[in-house]
C-alpha cells in the first residue's frame, strides 16, 4: 500500500525493491508487475559483507538506469507535445507557444488518471464480481454504498444471496488489451460451470483468481495464457466443483484483469 501511494498519490519516480527472507507473495509481486515495473529483489541471505556491498552496487546500478530512463522520458514527453504545438494549427490562436515539460507532464498525468478511472467499475457497468469463499461471477452494479466501501450488485443468475461484494473484489468485464495481460498479471479466468436451480437462480459459469505464469504470441491481438489459481483449499476456497484444475490455459481475450485495489479504493474514497 505504501508502494501504491507513493507511486499514484505522490507521483514519484520509484524503484520497487522487495527485502524479505523467502518467496514474496505472487499477489504482491504482480501489483508491483502490473504498474509495468520490474522489483529489484534482494530476498536470499546475504552471506558476508563482500555479498552485501555487491547487492548495493546492483542496487545503484538500478537507480541510476531509473534515472536516465525517467530523462529519456522526460525527454520524449516534452518532443511529443512539441510535435503536437507544431503541428499544421501551430500559432493560430496559440501566442503562448508550446507548452513547458511541467505542463506537458501535467496534461500526461492527467491522461494517466483518466485510464485508471476508466478502469474502476462504476455504477451500471458489467462486471465480475467475488460470491463466496473466491468463488467470481457476472453481475450488474447497481449502486455504490459509502459508509461501507461496497458495491450493491445484480447478479446474471437472479440469484439474491451475496450482492454486497466490497469494491476490491470486483473487476469489469472488458476484454482486456493485448498489453494488459503479461507474466505476473493478476486475472480472473473462467473454469467450470454451474447448473441452475428452479427459483433460485439460473445457471452459468465460474470465475477463478488466478495468475499467469506464461505468455505465447497467437496472432492478432490475443495470447495463449497459462497461470494457476492463487487461492486454494487453505485459503477457503471451494476446489470441489466439477473441472477443477489447479493450473488454466487460456486465450487472453477470455481473461478479466483483476482490479488494482489501491486504484478502487483510492477513487472511490474521494467520492
């Protein structure tokens, strides 16, 4: 969380550096993935000072490629909003003249907020939307409910148990773009479908948490994504149902991208 903040709120460049003594969670790992931004790890024992002193050259090593690439973009953000002042309406009714790298980075952030927010469900829109014990299905927002950070749902299925999900455990359902889906992505994934029960709810299918492990080109916009669930039996999720398989191997147009939880709570705080 405290990652997200300084990324999102405080707009800071940030070198993601993961400090722990065994695996770090996928969970975690694939937010920090999910920002495009490859963590600096330093999880196994340091054995000597020798071993310390080279990780903190690694370390500086990093930081300063942090450093050219934020010029290099800075660089390539100030070009590109130059190309746009001058382009065939430059200096017709523009006497301030292309804009400075502040105001270009500003009009950029700006661009950036607007995509996180097209991404936070809203009121109305299709979406994923967490049951009971990890266990995801399509739904309808019907309306957000402040005092309580949840959503208040419609499910596809007309069943009427469990439609107040908290507003992190909801995902629109929007194919997502090629570019979205990498390595460490966070998905929903569908596996296995349910019957219906005479007035109680019609049937459909299930949707999993999982996260994808391997990535293969297979023309046009789409990927063949092979991941795993990221909750099990210990964790409380129901891994009787029929077809259930531990791994999935799927298109990525079959995917939903999992919601960024700070991004969610971040938009709706504010509301």
């Amino acid at each position: 969380m405290e990652y997200q903040f300084a990324l999102l709120s405080l707009k800071k460049p940030v070198l993601p550096v993961i400090i722990a003594p065994g695996k770090i969670s996928d969970t975690i790992e694939s937010y920090i993935r999910q920002d495009g931004r490859i963590p600096f790890k330093m999880d196994t024992p340091v054995r000597g000072e020798a071993e310390f002193s080279e990780r903190m050259e690694y370390l500086a090593d990093a930081i300063k490629k942090m450093i050219i690439d934020l010029d290099t973009e800075r660089e390539t953000l100030r070009l590109r909003h130059l190309n746009i002042q001058e382009g065939p309406t430059a200096g017709v009714g523009n006497a301030s003249g292309p804009p400075s790298y502040e105001q270009a980075l500003s009009l950029e952030q700006a661009k950036v907020g607007q995509d996180i927010r097209e991404r936070v469900p809203q009121v109305g829109d299709h979406v994923i939307a967490h049951w009971q014990k990890h266990s995801y299905f399509t739904a309808t927002i019907v309306r957000f409910i402040k005092k309580t950070m949840k959503f208040e749902i419609r499910w596809d299925d007309q069943d009427e148990s469990g439609r107040f999900p908290d507003v992190t455990m909801v995902a629109l359902d929007k194919v997502p773009e090629k570019w979205e889906v990498s390595v460490g992505s966070r998905v929903f994934f569908p596996q296995g479908s349910y019957c219906g029960q005479a007035g109680v709810r019609t049937g459909g299918e299930r949707y999993h948490e999982g996260i994808v492990t391997k990535t293969e080109p297979c023309g046009g916009n789409r990927l063949r994504c092979h991941g795993h669930h990221l909750k099990g039996g210990s964790d409380g999720k129901w891994v009787t149902y029929k077809d259930y398989n531990y791994t999935f191997c799927c298109f990525s147009t079959d995917l939903r991208v999992a919601p960024n939880p700070y991004n969610v709570t971040h938009a709706y705080s504010n509301m």
